[in-house]
C-alpha cells in the first residue's frame, strides 16, 4: 500500500488502474463495498487497485461550511488503507483545482496521469469544475479514453431496504447517541481520538473514580451522556465508561469528554487515545450529592462491564 499526497508525486501512470473517488466520510458500509469493488476488479485485469480522496472537503475549500466530519483525514487514510487498496491519493482540494473542467479531469489526470482502465462509483458521482462531470459523461468518453465505468448500487440498511447507508444517516445517528446502531453502518464501532490532557483533578480524589480528560481531536461527537467504551492506550487495550457532558452536579458549565478506564494504573497525560462507543447507558444528569454521584458511577460501571464482556464474545 502506497499513501500519495501530491498528484506531482505520480511520475508515471499505474498499471491498468481501477480507480473510486470520494470523500469516504467514515468510511462506512457502502464506502467499503465500493472499495471491495476496485480491489476485485484490479485482480481480475492484473491491474492496480486505487482509491482517490481529497484534503480538505472540497466544499470547505470553497468557503462552504459542512457539518462535523465523521472522519478526519489520518483515521480515513488509516481505514482506507485498511481495505487493501493498493494506491490511496490524498490530494490536496483548493480553488485551482476546482477549476479543472470535467473532460480535462479524465482525460489529464485520470487516464493520463494515473492510468485508469476502470472507474468504479455510485450513480450520484459528479466531478470536475461547477459539477458538470456525472456518469453519463464517463461513459461517453469510455472509448475515446479506452476506460470502463462501473456503476455499483447503493449498499442499504438490512432493516429497511429503502434506506442507503451514508455519511449524512450515520452523523446524525451518531448525534442522536444510537453508538449501537452506528456501529451496523460503519462496519465498527465508532471512535473518537484526542490528546490526555489535565482536567479538573476532582475524579479520583473526590469521586474514587480517575478519569482521562480527552481534548478532542474529533470534530463529530456522540450525544451527551454516559457510554459503555474500549480504550486503545499506548499502554494496551482496556475496557471503561466515558462521559460526555457538563457534569451537571459539579454546576460548572464546562463541556468535558472523560473516560474512566478500568483496571488501569498507568500515567497517558499527553499521549492520544482512541475511544470505542459501544452503548450509550443514561443521559447525563444531575446529583443532589458527589457521595450519589459515585453511586451512580459504579452503577454504571457494573452495568458496563456486563455490556462490555457480551461484547467481546459476540
């Protein structure tokens, strides 16, 4: 697997290219199935599998706001690479780019530079300047260019065939705090990143109960409350409960995303953590007393660890 960066970087085309292209926010179900595609669909030709996305969103590059990305780029890059796609294209997104008309966008960099002999995507794809590129044109020019277009259909809930999976659905299920119904969607659970910082000290010496204090590195966060996680450290994998709210008890208006980890004794002050939302227990709420707060906590935390350990059998 190869990350490139930068179209200068392609000093010459791949061969027999089968190439998808998006933003692969989240790279959920239907991202993957499309991926799967190229990959199978390289092997079949003895060609080179590749998959092209783009940093930053091309509508934030415009001045267009977008909602919460549900990936950003090093865990996308991470997933996509993940699939054993062999090529994977960051490139970078901005006004001159934008510029590039559609015919030119086939011709000059996706025939020319990168080699496609094939170009799988959903029937909603459009590309080049204004949007004026759709699939009616990529299989227009497929002879002039000497390319195949492969149009997959929209991979769907199992629940309800009329529903498509996408980046749009799962934010707003992940919003709304339904972490187990994401989980379906994304093909895991979903995960938030951030740095150990120092938070307000009051978690064990108060509560009896330690937290890591996460400042995000996530842009999308699940509801406020409490959750059932797994914790990826750098000292190993661990179990824990996280809290995402204002600590309404502590009345200090201070918005806080806190694992407590269990079993865990070691010092990640500034080190990074990935956190795995795998039930969301309660909403979060206020406490007459911290001595019924730390009740509630180890309430929590028995209830998580029944969730956590079914888990790990399933």
């Amino acid at each position: 697997m190869e990350r490139i960066f930068e179209i200068d970087q392609i000093t010459a085309p791949f061969k027999d290219a089968v190439i998808t292209i998006g933003n692969f926010d989240g790279v959920h179900k239907g991202h993957q199935a499309l991926l799967d595609q190229v990959i199978k669909k390289a092997d079949e030709i003895n060609g080179t599998s590749v998959a092209m996305t783009f940093e930053p969103h091309p509508l934030r590059a415009l001045g267009i706001s977008t909602p919460p990305l549900i990936t950003r780029k090093d865990q996308k890059l991470e997933l996509i690479c993940q699939t054993g796609i062999e090529k994977v294209l960051c490139i970078p997104f901005n006004r001159e780019f934008a510029k590039i008309t559609a015919q030119a966008f086939i011709r000059d960099l996706l025939v020319n530079t990168i080699g496609m002999k094939a170009i799988i995507v959903g029937s909603d794809y459009t590309f080049g300047k204004d949007r004026q590129g759709d699939v009616p044109m990529l299989i227009e020019y497929e002879k002039e260019y000497g390319y195949q277009t492969i149009v997959l259909d929209w991979i769907t809930d199992n629940g309800n065939d009329r529903e498509r999976i996408s980046s749009t659905r799962i934010r707003n299920i992940v919003m709304d705090g339904r972490v187990e119904e994401a989980e379906k969607h994304l093909g895991r659970h979903y995960q938030i990143r951030g740095k150990v910082i120092k938070g307000r000290q009051r978690g064990g010496s108060q509560l009896g109960f330690p937290t890591a204090n996460i400042k995000l590195h996530d842009e999308l966060c699940p509801k406020m409350g409490v959750y059932a996680v797994t914790v990826e450290t750098d000292k190993g994998n661990f179990n824990g409960v996280a809290n995402i709210g204002y600590s309404p008890t502590f009345d200090d208006h201070v918005f806080t995303v806190e694992v407590h980890i269990l079993d865990f004794a070691h010092d990640i002050y500034n080190t990074r953590i990935r956190v795995n939302f795998i039930s969301r227990l309660r909403d979060e709420k206020k406490f007459s007393s911290i001595t019924e707060l730390s009740e509630q906590i180890q309430t929590d935390i028995d209830i998580a660890k029944g969730i956590l350990k079914h888990n790990e059998h399933s």
